[in-house]
C-alpha cells in the first residue's frame, strides 16, 4: 500500500495498482529501445505484475500503533519475503521471462518458482 497523508484523511494506492499504471507509462515512452524488440510484452508484463503479490496484503490494510494505515515500507520482512515469492510465482506461471525480472534487478539469483511447478536457482549475468 502507498499512502499519502492528506491531512483529514488518508489516500491509499494498493501496490498492484501502482505497477498497473507504471506499465501504462512505460508503454508509452516510445524512446526506449528494449521496447522496440521482442521482449517488449516481457518487460510490460513484469512491470505490470510486479507487485501483484501485495494483493491480498493491501485488500486488508493494518494500521500501526500511530494510527496510520502501514505502508509496503512498514510491513514485517516475513511479510514482504511471504509476497515477493507470491508475487512472482504469479507472474512465473504467465511469463517465465517476466517472473525472473524481479531477481534481475536485485543483481543477484534466488530460488524462485519454474512455470512447470519444478524450483530451479534462477542464473543471472
């Protein structure tokens, strides 16, 4: 969950809505060329669910002891471990190639989920 402070009230943006629209916009910039190439619809796809494991998380917001609705900063790491592994067997099972982008960002390989339902070490340049 995103959440801005608006004085009286609060606004919440669940985390799969934000990756929603940052796909939007990255389709839109036309100046980038890896989405000129095949993999544009893996990078939009990964974009698009990259937080997808939040869902369950932000439908059922907690509030901390302030008062404040918690935030994706603020969850436990159990919490957060939970719905990245969640999040990117989602994505796995729709693009292999998209679920191994979360892990390409870290810079690092992780066992993560194969699309066939086998575990495999992702390998990383």
């Amino acid at each position: 969950m995103i959440v801005r402070d608006e004085g009286t009230t609060f606004l919440l943006i669940t985390q799969p809505e934000h990756a929603r629209l940052s796909a939007e916009l990255i389709a839109a910039v036309a100046s980038e060329p890896a989405l000129r190439t095949r993999a544009r619809d893996t990078i939009l796809a990964a974009t698009r669910e990259h937080d997808n494991g939040w869902a369950e998380v932000d439908a059922e917001p907690t509030i901390d002891p302030m008062g404040r609705p918690r935030d994706f900063m603020t969850g436990s790491a159990a919490v957060r471990r939970e719905l990245w592994t969640r999040g990117i067997t989602r994505v796995a099972k729709m693009d292999p190639h998209a679920g191994a982008q979360p892990l390409a960002r870290t810079g690092r390989g992780a066992r993560v989920p194969r699309h066939d339902g086998r575990r495999d070490a992702a390998r990383l340049p």
